[in-house]
C-alpha cells in the first residue's frame, strides 16, 4: 500500500469554493468537483477564486500520492490521514482514478510533505 508510495507537491495555491450555480469559466478553471446539496464545490486556483469575489477560505497546498492508488484499496488514505493529523495538520482527501490528493493548508505544506515522505521510507520494502 505505501510501498512505491511518494508525495509530490503541485504548483500553485488552490481553494475549496462552493457554488449555487457556478459559471462554465470558473468550472473549467477547476481540478475538481463534486456537487452536494447545498451547491457545487470547485477546487480552484486562489488567485482565480479571489478573481471573482468567492468567499475567503483557507489557502491549500496541492499533493499527489504517484503510487498507483485503486478505487477498491483499502488503507492508504487513512494511513496518511492519521500521519498528518497526529501533527495536528489538516487534511482534504480526494480520490481520483490514478491517484490520490492532498491538500493541506499552504503554511504547513513544507511539513506535510516531509511527514508523507518519513511515512514512505518507513514502509519501503
């Protein structure tokens, strides 16, 4: 499960943002969605976000697990979970078919990365 696993921070800054009915614009601009009852919530770049006045919400830092991650596994997301917040450092999990994110709050990106990449060397085969 962790084995191969290894964190790589992406660019940018993003923000969780949620939309009644969000323009088509601010929806391509998205890396992710996920429609809920109270509105649609976009993943989207903070500077885009800030752009069109949405509401102010924590600043996130991007992490992609690239170990191959199944739909129908069981551990590795929670494994990482706990690593993070027993550092007390949030996490939003998002699952994609390839591999799974992370996003933490953009000041403690630098420590985050360094927890998933202990927790890495310490499951290496």
């Amino acid at each position: 499960m962790l084995a191969g696993m290894n964190a790589v921070r992406m660019p940018g800054r993003w923000r969780f943002s949620t939309l009644a009915a969000p323009d088509p614009a601010l929806r391509a601009a998205a890396i992710g969605s996920f429609q809920e009852a109270e509105g649609e919530t976009l993943i989207l770049p903070h500077d885009i976000a800030v752009a069109h006045g949405l509401p102010d919400g924590p600043v996130m830092a991007y992490i992609t697990l690239t170990v191959h991650s199944a739909l129908d596994g069981v551990g590795l997301t929670a494994a990482v979970a706990q690593a993070l917040a027993a550092a007390h450092i949030p996490c939003n999990m998002v699952a994609a078919f390839h591999h799974d994110h992370i996003f933490v709050p953009v000041t403690q990106a630098e420590t985050a990365l360094a927890i998933l990449h202990r927790l890495q060397s310490t499951h290496q085969g």
